[in-house]
C-alpha cells in the first residue's frame, strides 16, 4: 500500500496507560500522609516550611495549597534532613538548591542528582557525622554498656564525671547515661590517647555552656510558652541555632588550626 492511501486513514487508538494519575493532596492530607513517618508534623510546621521558601505548593483559585507528589517528596526529604542530620533551613535550602531530593518512594537521590562538590566542602557536612536530637536522649547506657561500647577505662569515665563532663542519670541505684553522654566519652577516650585527660576537656565544657545560656537568652519567652505550637517552634529553632553555631565553631577551629600548621 502507498504512503497515499494512508493519508485520511485514522490514526490508531493510543495504549492504554496502566498508570493512574496522581492527584494533589491538601496540606491536611499530606500532614496526615506523613505523621506516621515525623509524628510532630503539623499544618503550622508545613506552613512555615513555605513561609521559607521551602516549598511552594499550587493555590487554587480560592487559595486552597494543593501539593504535588513532588512536593511531598521535597517536604520528607527536608523534615529527614532537619531530623536525621540536624541541619538548619538555610542549609537545607543549599542542599536542596543543589539537587539533594529524594523520589516519590523516599529513596536515595541518583547519582546523576547528586551534586559535583564533595560532601565534605558543603556547609553542615561536618554535622552528618553523628547527630542528636535535643527532643529526645534515646537509649540509656549502664557504666559496663559505655566501656563496651566506646573501649574507655572506668577510671576515665570517672574521671569525667569529677570534671562535670558527664552526669548520668540514678535509676534504681545505677547510673545510666545516654547516647550523647556515650559518645562525649568516646571521644574523650581518642583524645586521652593523646595525652588530652579530662582536666583539659572543662574548656570545652565552659564553651558548650556558654552557648548553651547564649541560645536560651535568644528563646527563653518562647520556650518558656505554654503554647504547644509556639514552644514546638522554639525547639526547632534550638535546633537550628545548635546546628549553626557548631558549624562556626568548627571553622573557627579549621582557621585557628591553619595558623598553627604553617
């Protein structure tokens, strides 16, 4: 048959699609979507996000957010970046600005989204490490589980304890210690191997409680506040202010530090 006696012919019907299409979700369904996952996820936290320029969901002629799956997908990958690695918002938003999101299924991103710079040079890399939440201690640790543990001597963790470097916590006659109080003695235990005894380390103890009265003069009312929501707020913002000074405190260091090896 010729290409002329197609002309006219009608086109053949299209494959059907097995893929249904996605439809948006209002900010309470996606609130609803993802508490499972961020128990302390709210409407106001979501809002906030957007107040920041975190997310930008469509509006509706009468104003209504309606998300994306893309924009969910964005909003997991921020609350697991401000909850598993304790970044700020403003580092999230460099993350972000540089291709770190995850796909609808919460995996990894690909290599190819994955940014050229080294993790190591963007800023907060240095917090990945190991990080905490101020909201929660975790597990608790009895003497024997932190010597297992971390390899340190009893007589260091004392000694620890005698400086103020560690406080536990009684319970029923033992002293527990929690998973940041763990790892203080971790490192304490690397720098003694260096000669570096717990009389040395109070100078990092009178720094962090330095920062520490610095951060509650700066959000004393609103962690003071009986508001759930304002006070929720304020911790984030704790958390946000931890991250940041801990990250000036390490360029600071890596300055001094040059100096010192020229």
């Amino acid at each position: 048959m010729s290409d002329d006696a197609l002309i006219g012919a009608p086109s053949p019907a299209p494959e059907p699609s097995h893929e249904a299409p996605r439809k948006s979700l209002t900010i309470g369904a996606v609130c609803k979507a993802l508490s499972q996952e961020f128990p302390d996820i709210s409407i106001s936290k979501i809002r906030y996000l957007e107040d920041q320029k975190l997310l930008s969901p469509r509006r509706t002629p009468g104003g209504y957010r309606l998300y994306a799956q893309t924009d969910v997908s964005r909003l997991r990958t921020i609350l697991r970046l401000q909850r598993d690695e304790f970044l700020p918002l403003r580092v999230i938003r460099q993350e972000l600005a540089a291709g770190r999101a995850e796909n609808d299924a919460g995996a990894a991103p690909t290599p190819q989204a994955a940014p050229a710079t080294p993790d190591t040079a963007r800023p907060g890399a240095a917090l990945r490490r190991l990080t905490f939440s101020i909201r929660e201690t975790g597990a608790l640790y009895s003497l024997d589980d932190v010597v297992e543990d971390t390899g340190a001597e009893p007589t260091l963790i004392r000694e620890l304890e005698d400086f103020g470097l560690l406080q536990g916590e009684l319970r029923g006659g033992v002293r527990y210690y929690d998973e940041a109080e763990r790892e203080i003695v971790r490192a304490a235990s690397e720098l003694a191997r260096y000669g570096v005894g717990g009389r040395n380390l109070r100078v990092f103890k009178t720094s962090a409680d330095r920062e520490s009265a610095l951060m509650q003069q700066i959000l004393a009312p609103s962690l003071r506040s009986r508001n759930p929501e304002r006070r929720k707020e304020a911790i984030e913002a704790l958390e946000n202010l931890a991250a940041v000074a801990s990250h000036l405190k390490h360029l600071l260091l890596v300055r001094d530090l040059r100096r010192i090896a020229k």
